[in-house]
C-alpha cells in the first residue's frame, strides 16, 4: 500500500476551550450580581440616597427612614440662676399646707412629669386625703403651646377680635372635618392653646399659681401665706439676690416672682423638652422601627383607620421643629362618666371643660360644653391615667373607646331606668350636639364593622411606645 493510500492512525480528540463570548457573559452577570448586592447594602446604610421607590422598599424591609430630616432642638445650657431656684421651689413640700405636696409629686420627673401612679385624681388638701378634679397632665413639651384663642391667630390684628367676640361669631359655623394629613373641611374657628385641661392659663407662669390655693391641691388659704413660706425656705437669700433686698415686702410680686422662676426651670431644663425618643432618632435617620412599629405608624396616620394624626400631628414643622403630637384644639369625645369620683356623686355636676366649672368666661358659649384640650401624645404610654376624668388606665381601653364607642356603645356607658344605652353620660343632653361623630373612627354607625383591628391597635400601641423619650441627666 501506497503512502497516499494508508489509513491515518486513529487518534483522541484535543479538549476545546470554551467560547470567549460564554466567559464574557458568565463575568457579567457576576459583576451585575455584584453591584447589585453593592447597591442593596448602600441602599440600606443610605435609603436616603436612593430614588423614592427604592427608599419606600428599604423602609418596608429594614423600617428605616428613607427622608431624614433635621430636627431643631432647643439649645441645652447650664440652668439660670432663676431657674435653679425655679427647680427649688418646684421640688420643695412645704410650701402646701399640708407641707407634704409639692409640684413634683403630682408630675413626677419619673413619670414623664406627669402623675406618679394610677389613681383617678391626685389627693391633696390639708390633710392629703381629698379628690383632685382631674387628673394632672404632663408638663413635657409645654413651652411651645400657644395661648388660648378661638380660631385662627390674630395676634398681628391691632384691631384683633376678643376672644369671646371670636366665639360668638363662631356660634353657629358647622363644625370641621378632621382627617390624618388633610386639611380642614371649613372656615370653623375653634377653641385651641392655653394650659390645664379646660386652656384657663395662658403662660408658664399662670399655671404654677394654679395649685397653690386649690382647696384639693395645695391647700393655702392666700398669697400673704405663701410668700411668708418663701420667706421661711432655706433658700430665700436667692430671692434677695434675685429680686433685692425688699422683695419679701409685697407679697404679691414675691409669690409672682416665684412662680417666674418656676416657669424658667420649665423652659430652661432640658428634661421637659428632650425630644430624644426612637420616633424622634427615626425621623432623623438614626433608629429602625419594628415592622409592627411601621404598621402602626402609618394605621396612625391613616385617615380610614385609626386618624390619629387628624388631632396629633406626626410630621415635623417646616422649620425643623419635632413634631408635638397635638393641634393644641379642643374636642368633645363624651367618654364616660367616672362615678368614683366625689364630685361626680352630685348627679347634677358636669365638668364641662372650657364652658365650666373652673373657667367662667365661656359658660354662655355652649357650643364648646364638653371640649377638652388634646394632650400630646409624647410619652403618653408611660402613663397610668387617661383624660380628664381619669375613667381609663391603659392603651388598650382609651384604643377600645375610639374604635367602638359608636360601633358597641354598651361596652362603655351604661343602661338606663329604659333599659337604653346612656350615650355620652357625662354631658347633659342638650350639650351632646357637640360631641364628635365626623373624624374617623367615630364617623362609623352602631352595628357597624370598627375601624380597626385587634392587630391594628396592638401595632398602633407599639408606635406609640416609640414616642417615649429617654432618661436625660439632672441639669
């Protein structure tokens, strides 16, 4: 056989490379992968950075804030020589009658300065065993609440209105709408500001008075005995420091520059406006929420559930400042009468906040009979007592009153000689008008489906524990 006719000698085949463009792909992708991760982990660290949709889906997934904000806080400084004598007098007993009452035990420092355990009202009195009226609220966060006023401020106005001008005018305007994030639904000019439950003081000032000669309270019998018992404290040579050598001479400016001072450790003192709570770090980037945390926020600030934000406002001012969990109005919600208290033994007493018994000048403007100043929600799960007449102790019953008061009213209020449901007990009928029944949840009807949940309102309860601000150091 030829050599060009012989057979090749079978070999093995040679391994192929794979092609260059399959390794080019495999590559990329794992880069995409890579930037990927890269991008979920900056989005995470910084969901601010991030476009809004991807922001959104960061919160859902981690309850981070994806739109910090800069919080304005007030300056913190070594307290004035006025307001450590403010703190003296503000932690001093003996000067109550009973010299065993003094402002800190009905607002305790430890209790958000509120009340320092769950009786309905305080005691006080000369003997400390009478009834309080109402149960006291807390101090926190009051620097910032305006005066009392009706409507919108005219405190530009040389030629402004009086207040009770405001109100008549008022009369008859068909009450507004409130709904979370939303605007009023009128021109309605409504009670809003002032101090106490019923906005009787206007100031700081006025406020620290109010106690002082409360038969229920603090018990003096006049301001002559007061400025006798400044003059008597251990401290009383910072008076004279402060205000001269004559000051004890008029007792009444004495009382009145005590009460200054106790209005200036108020303001001064960083422990009543720390504003250092979870909500307040998350607003500013610094904290997670739990997602029931989350949950309950936006249940907060939904207006077809909870509408909590229609009355406590949850967003920061434009200027930077916390927000206050208030609109500093007045509402007539008609929870139930508290027969436990001595007043309330009188079957003709009704308190009816800003229209009486404690303040007169409104007591002919009957629209108002019932309304209550709208306190804060800061710290408010710390509390032990719950509105002005003290008929709840905890989240869960204040939550089960706005959810059903209209859906199953006989949960709350009872039955009549009738046999029917006495609705809104703690109003004389003819006030009961005024009571709301517009702003979600009580818009809904008896026999109807409530507003939320028994989830719902435990994640709502969750939020509202993040409102809770920590411990801050003496001053």
């Amino acid at each position: 056989m030829s050599e060009l006719s012989a057979s090749p000698t079978p070999s093995s085949p040679t391994p192929r490379a794979p092609a260059r463009p399959a390794r080019l792909v495999l590559r990329a992708a794992a880069a995409v992968a890579i930037a990927a991760l890269g991008f979920c982990a900056y989005a995470v660290a910084f969901p601010a950075n991030v476009p809004e949709q991807v922001g959104d889906i960061v919160e859902n997934l981690t309850g981070a804030n994806p739109h910090p904000v800069v919080l304005q806080r007030p300056p913190v400084a070594p307290l004035s020589a006025m307001a450590q004598l403010g703190k003296k007098l503000f932690f001093d007993p003996s000067l109550s009658a009973s010299g065993q009452q003094s402002c800190a035990s009905c607002h305790s420092p430890d209790h958000a300065y509120g009340p320092p355990n769950s009786l309905d009202v305080q005691k006080g009195g000369l003997a400390m065993t009478q009834q309080g009226y109402r149960p006291p609220p807390s101090l926190m966060y009051l620097y910032r609440q305006p005066n009392f006023s009706i409507g919108p401020d005219a405190g530009e106005n040389d030629d402004a209105p009086t207040v009770a001008q405001q109100a008549t005018a008022a009369a008859n305007v068909v009450k507004s709408q409130k709904t979370a994030g939303g605007a009023s639904t009128s021109v309605e000019m409504v009670p809003q500001g002032g101090l106490f439950w019923d906005g009787r003081a206007d100031t700081l000032q006025q406020q620290a008075y109010g106690p002082l000669m409360n038969p229920v309270e603090m018990a003096n019998t006049s301001i002559d005995t007061v400025a006798e018992k400044l003059k008597n404290t251990p401290y009383a040579k910072e008076f004279n420091a402060l205000f001269g050598a004559r000051v004890f001479d008029d007792h009444r400016l004495a009382v009145a520059e005590a009460m200054f001072a106790i209005s200036r450790y108020q303001v001064e003192d960083q422990s009543f406006h720390p504003y250092n709570s979870k909500y307040d770090r998350w607003l500013e980037g610094r904290a997670h929420l739990s997602q029931a945390e989350l949950h309950g926020l936006r249940l907060f600030n939904d207006p077809d559930k909870a509408n909590c934000a229609g009355c406590h406002l949850s967003k920061p001012a434009k200027d930077g400042l916390p927000p206050m969990f208030t609109d500093y109005q007045y509402e007539a919600l008609g929870v139930p009468r508290n027969r436990k208290l001595a007043q309330n033994q009188d079957a003709k007493f009704f308190d009816l906040g800003v229209c009486g018994p404690f303040r007169s000048d409104f007591k002919d403007q009957t629209q108002y009979c019932g309304m209550f100043l709208t306190p804060t929600l800061r710290n408010t799960s710390t509390r032990s007592v719950f509105f002005h007449n003290g008929i709840y102790h905890n989240l869960d019953q204040v939550m089960a009153f706005y959810n059903e008061r209209n859906t199953d009213p006989g949960k709350f209020y009872p039955h009549g000689a009738n046999g029917k449901i006495d609705k809104y007990d703690d109003i004389p009928a003819q006030f009961q008008k005024n009571v709301d029944v517009t702003d979600a949840p009580f818009d809904r009807k008896f026999g109807e489906k409530p507003a939320m949940t028994a989830d719902e309102i435990r994640d709502i309860e969750a939020f509202l524990k993040t409102l809770n601000d920590d411990p801050v150091a003496a001053n």
